[in-house]
C-alpha cells in the first residue's frame, strides 16, 4: 500500500513539474480571451514541451493578486495591472515581451458615445453618466479617467460607474444605460457600427507577456526568445488584430502610466454614484 501511494505521488509530482499555469487579465469574457490566446498556448506548449494550463481571476483585483503572489508561472497582463503587481510585490515579475502592433496602430483608450448621440466632444459630457471598466485598468479607468480630470470634466458629471470590462462598457453605452464610456480602441473597432469616438488618448506600451521571477531561468529565457521570434500571422492576429509580433520592453516604457496612475489616486473623488 506504502509503495502505491508512493507511485502515485511521484505521478503527481512530475505530472506538476511538467505543467505551466498562465494568467491572463480578461479585458473581455474570460472565455473570449481564452479563444483567442490558445494558439498562442499551443505554439509555446510545443517550444517548452510542457502542458500550459490557461487561468484568470474572478475580476481584475484578484488576478492582479495572482500574478503578485506567485500563482501564475507566466502570463499576459496590461501596463496598469502589471504595475499594480509590482506595487504588491516588486520582485514578483519580468517582462518578457509586449506585443509590437503594425504602423498606425496604438494601444490607446479612446471615449466613446452611442453612434448618433449629441454627445461629440468631451465638454459635452457635463451632466452626463459614464461608464469605466474596471478600476484597475489602463484604458478603461487610469488614462480616460485623466483626461477627464485634464480637461476639467469628471466633476461635471452626474454620476459615473465601474462594470469591470471593456465590452460590458461598449455595450451598456450602446443599451443607452450610460451616454459614454471609456474603451480600449479595439474594443471601440469592433463596436464602430454603434459607436462614436468623442476623444482618443495618446498611444502608450502595450501588453505584455510576463514571468514569475521563481520560473526555472532556462526555461523563461526560451519562452522569451520563442516570442520575439513569432512571426506566424495567425497566431498573432488571434491574440489582436494589429499585433505583428512581439518585442522587448524595459520598465522605463512605463513611467510616464506611472505617473499618470499616482496623479489619478492623488485626486479626491467619489468611488462612483451620483455627485449631487
């Protein structure tokens, strides 16, 4: 019997060793995210030889703690979640890559009204609901969040919420449940039909690949250089319609988010709900 549950804890142990968890940050519905990263997974499956188990959070916050605390062996993850990581655990990760996007296309936010709304620039918003993603996210909350405070607007509104993801943000302003929101550009591309943009941010890093800093470091230089060397279209345009490739990042890409996050918590404002 001794020797059994031996066995079977061996099996256990090398079926562990040969599995790598990926985290994801879901801008959309997990299992959209998931579709379009499998051939990602796949391709990198074959290059390590290891099974790679997709995962996420129950919302941005926990999976922010996830990749801080050492669930994930690696994982994609956007500026403000990966320096809100680092702000939990400043050594828990290493950017491996950031997705390179062709000419012409930007990682940028970009607010938006219902298509043929009065609402066409950003003073037009005063008296208005408004919608955020989640209130840790790059494009859906730090950067439209501080052009509003730049121009002089959030507290013009009547009221403003956060419902956690980019595409429930797009369709809650089409549904007319809120006059605009703040998007990511591709999520606005594929709403366009609906959608009209009443102002773009400038364009910043994009995300990026990340490695638990505890990953075997023979294996995180190979997944590394696997993703600097894809160029299969396919595989890139699954993860986004712009990528055409990846390419390396340095934490000095993100300073200037940096800078704009410590000014959005440095304002004093209601956590959603009504101003009046």
């Amino acid at each position: 019997m001794k020797a059994i549950i031996l066995i079977l804890f061996l099996l256990l142990q090398l079926s562990a060793s040969e599995k790598l968890v990926f985290g994801v940050i879901s801008t959309v519905q997990s299992k959209i995210m998931h579709k379009n990263l499998q051939p990602l997974l796949v391709y990198l499956e074959n290059v390590t030889g290891k099974t790679i188990e997709f995962q996420t959070g129950y919302d941005y916050k926990d999976t922010i703690n996830k990749f801080a605390d050492g669930t994930f062996d690696f994982g994609y993850i956007g500026p403000s979640p990966y320096i809100l990581a680092k702000e939990i655990n400043p050594h828990a990760l290493k950017i491996l890559a950031g997705i390179k996007n062709k000419e012409g296309e930007y990682f940028q936010s970009v607010i938006v009204s219902k298509k043929g709304s009065s609402l066409v620039k950003l003073s037009d918003l005063k008296n208005r609901s408004f919608a955020f993603g989640s209130p840790n996210s790059t494009l859906s909350y730090y950067i439209p969040m501080d052009m509003l405070l730049q121009n002089g607007v959030l507290k013009e509104l009547k009221r403003y919420d956060f419902l956690g993801r980019h595409d429930k943000v797009a369709q809650y302003v089409i549904m007319g449940k809120y006059d605009a929101g703040a998007i990511k550009h591709s999520v606005a591309d594929e709403y366009s039909r609906y959608l009209q943009v009443i102002e773009k941010s400038k364009p910043f890093a994009d995300f990026m690949i990340v490695a638990n800093t505890a990953m075997d470091k023979d294996l995180t230089k190979k997944i590394q250089n696997a993703l600097l060397e894809l160029k299969d279209p396919d595989i890139l345009r699954s993860m986004k319609s712009s990528a055409i490739g990846f390419e390396l990042r340095q934490e000095s890409d993100y300073d200037e988010l940096k800078r704009i996050m410590q000014n959005v918590s440095s304002h004093k404002y209601y956590e959603g709900g009504s101003f009046e």
